[in-house]
DNA sequence: TGACATTTGTTCATATATCGCACAAAGTAA
DNA sequence: TTACTTTGTGCGATATATGAACAAATGTCA
C-alpha cells in the first residue's frame, strides 16, 4: 500500500471513538487528545465532526457518544453470515443445556462475543454481541489461541496482560502453552474459574469445511452447580453435536 | 461550527463502514462506492485505511469487516451507564413475566436496543444491542415518538419509511399522531402483530428525575400464548413497578 | 479575597496531505 | 475480437494537520 492510500483523518478519527471505550461517557478534548495521544486541535476537529454527523453529543465542554455509534458495530454483525447463521443453534444448545450458550471470535489478544443464547444472569459482567474478555483465561479464548500456531499464540500471550483474577488463573505462558496442545489433542478447554469465582465454562472451535477455526462455543454454568469436573461428561456431547452440526453449513 | 472544523475524510470514512450494513459482507470498492455516493479513489482510500488498521480484510478484491469495528459499538455499550444500569432490572422483569424484556433509544426513525433480556426466542429475528427497528411500528418506538413534541414526531414520520409489514401495521401519520397522544395520556403503547405476525409488544417510558424520556423498556410476548387484549392487565403492573424502580436512579 | 499558575479551548498561518478528475490498465462477458 | 466494468494512479486544486500563540476558564495558595 503507498503512503498516499491511507487516510489519517480517518485513522485518527477511529481512535478518538475508541477512547471512549476505555473511560466514562463523558470526555472533554483535552481527555480525549490525552487517551489517543493526538493534538487537542487535531481531536476538537475529529469529535466536532461526529457531533455534526449525529454520533455524538456535545454540550459545549464535554462530548458523549449517541447510540448511533452502534450503527458501526452493526455493520459487521449483520453483514457477517456466522453470526446469524450460530444463533438459532446456541438457542438449542443453551436450551438442552439449561445454561447460557455463547459464541466468539478472536480479535488480538481478546475474544468478541458475536451470538449468545442467555438462560440465567451467573456472571457479575454483562455480555452481549460485542464484548470483549481477555483470550488467555476464557474457554473460548484458550479454543481460538490453541488453533494458531505456537508462535503465534505466544505472540499474543506476550502481548496480553496476564492477570491472576483469581487464585486458580493460568498467567504462566508456557504452562498455557501446554495446555493449548492439550486442546488441539483433545478437543476442547474448561475453565474452573479463572476469570471470576463461581463460573465454570466448556468450549469447542468451530471449524469450516476446510478444517479452519473460524469461531469457538461455549456453555458456562455456576461453579456451584456444575463443579468443573463434571463439565465435560455434561456438556461436551452437546457441544460436540452443535459443532457437526455446524461444520456442514460453513463453506467458506 | 466552521467549514474547516469538520474532517471530511473521517466523515465519509464512517459512511464506508456503514455501507457493509446495508447489503452483505463482502464489498467491491466499486460496489462500496455506489452505496456511499463517494469517488471511488476516495472510498478505495477509505477502505485500505480500514484494512491497514485491521477494521477490514481485503483479498485483493473484496473487502470484509472484522469483528475489531465492533470496538466501535462497543465503546457506547461500556462507556454509557444506562446499558449496564438497565440490564438487571430487565433481568429480573423478564423473570418475572416469563417472557423477553428490552431496552432501547431513538436513533433517526429507529429504536436502537441497549440492553435485552431475552426468555425464548419468539421473533424470526435475532435482536440484540444494536438492533434496529422502525420506531413507528415498535411498541418502544411508540413511546419514544409520543415523548417528543408533536411536530418533532411528525417530521420523523416523514422521513420513516412507513410499510404494512401486516394487514394490523398502522400506517398513517394522523392516526399514529392520534396514538402518541393516547400513548402520553395512559402511559404505556401496545403493539398487537403490527410489526411480525405473531408478536405482541407492550412498553412504557424511562424518565430521568427530571421528567425526560430517555429510553423506553418493553415486554414482548407471542401472541397465541397473550392474546393484546391481555398484555395490559398480565404486564403493565410490572412494567410500571420496573420504571419506578428506575426513576431514581436516573439522575441527569 | 486576589494574584498567580495551570489547564483547557480556540484561532491562525503555513506546510502538508487528501480529493476528485482523467486516463491507463486489467479483468469480464458477449 | 469488441464493448463494458472495475481497479489503479498521476496531478493540480483544495482541504486538513500542525504547533505556536492567545484567550478563557479553572485551580492553588497565601
């Protein structure tokens, strides 16, 4: 790509959304030019230009984004095929199951939730399509990093912050390591709260019929109700089954 | 504003990425180009942009999103306190009526959910935060609507593109105006199969302390098992003791 | 309180980057 | 082949970013 094929305003501009992410609603220029670490005359152009495109509000001193940001994220989750394709079949899965069903996808070091079937509230955080948690210590995480290359897994382990949120979190890379080849063998991954106490969860990849890893799925349930060891005998057949079930219908 | 305080690259970056919403995942710079109204050189740039900071994949010929625009979306999700302020109170009122709860905004001619709380699907489509639907025809959109001045919701009329989406769909303008104005008097807005054959939707506003409806939540509810008539008695109570709930935690 | 220091928002001139056009090249379909 | 569509690129006109300077607001301390 040449230097001229790439649109800084632009660039810049996407930042600036992104920087509402990481702190309140509410930012002043100077906040804002801080987080992207762009000048304040820079960033005043960029956030008076989503005021005036309606995506955000500006109430002379601080700007909050509108909900028509969400149009942004909707673009890809209605574009993209999987995740309509996934959802009546976490429905069935979290239905068999009688716990939530989810769905992700990897971007970076985090998985994005894509489709989610919910049945009860066990988790202090609130997921829905577009939530992120960190790859390193979710079952669907250790799914999507175990299909990669070991160099490339690294990779990403060394640029995750591997926090111990609990006293039974994995932070050691190359014990992850390990446990990822022991997922590629085997077929699955279980956490036995690892992002948070009391939350237990069982995932598998979601291959297309060229045998690449294009999404994981998972159950989670209570640690209080289904203690770890019994995740495997009581959801990995129906998890196994919504993944044949699925592998037939992603041509890529 | 000044001419020279709107940065038209970021501008129609963003009309880029909302083009993949509208048709399907995979865009051509031609085809990109025709849905924007933009140059194609401009669009090319835009979408190089969006592929080199890893918002897009391009094959050489066609142009995907990736999941990180859901970033995007997301940074509204987190950064704004209604979502989160909202989602348990629908929990427990999805829990407490046995069927689906919302939450959504107006945005334009459409509502927009925030926040959902979901028991069984019932509608043929999937809705989650960021899903949008014609406010003219939605329970929540009636209330949204109803909360604006008479004049306002006219000319958000006019803009909408008013389709019978069932032979119940109410489409014109007066009887719709005559309907915001019964929805102010009593409180609430019932839907009876107007958008879905099948769905019924009851819904009230959430008004911050100082009286202004920011969001409107709703009960939805297959109409062989509810029949309209008795989705005020069954869910209005709750829906009543839910925006009660809410009120004071509604500071501006 | 008032004086001073600091932070924040805004403006401006100018160097620089982008836009859109026109044309060239590469595919596609008949 | 021809006709058509799509993509890539050079260039002049135009729009934008930059950083410094200024103004306004805010905070600090005696």
């Amino acid at each position: 790509m040449r230097e001229t094929d790439f649109v800084s305003g632009f660039a810049r501009g996407l930042k600036v959304i992104e920087a509402f992410g990481e702190t309140r609603q509410r930012l002043s220029i100077a906040e804002a030019a801080k987080l992207t670490e762009l000048d304040r005359a820079t960033v005043r152009r960029s956030l008076l230009t989503l005021a005036e495109l309606g995506y955000a509000d500006y109430d002379g001193k601080f700007f909050t984004l509108t909900p028509k940001i969400l149009r942004l994220g909707h673009a890809y989750l209605s574009a993209t095929p999987l995740p309509a394709l996934l959802q009546p079949h976490l429905d069935l899965l979290s239905e068999k199951a009688g716990q939530s069903a989810s769905a992700s996808v990897l971007d970076g070091t985090d998985i994005v939730y894509i489709a989610r079937a919910s049945q009860r509230r066990v988790m202090s955080i609130n997921l829905t399509p577009g939530s992120r948690l960190p790859a390193y210590c979710a079952s669907m995480g250790r799914v999507l990093l175990a299909a990669l290359t070991e160099s490339e897994a690294r990779a990403i382990l060394a640029r995750s912050e591997l926090k111990q949120n609990t006293a039974n979190t994995r932070t050691d890379p190359d014990e992850l390591i390990a446990e990822f080849r022991r997922v590629r063998t085997e077929g699955y991954a279980i956490i036995d709260q690892e992002l948070e106490i009391g939350l237990c969860s069982i995932a598998v990849p979601i291959d297309n019929d060229r045998g690449e890893t294009v999404a994981a799925i998972n159950i989670g349930a209570p640690a209080a109700l289904v203690p770890a060891a019994e995740m495997k005998e009581r959801y990995l057949p129906l998890l196994k089954e919504t993944q044949a079930a699925l592998r037939p219908l992603l041509r890529r």
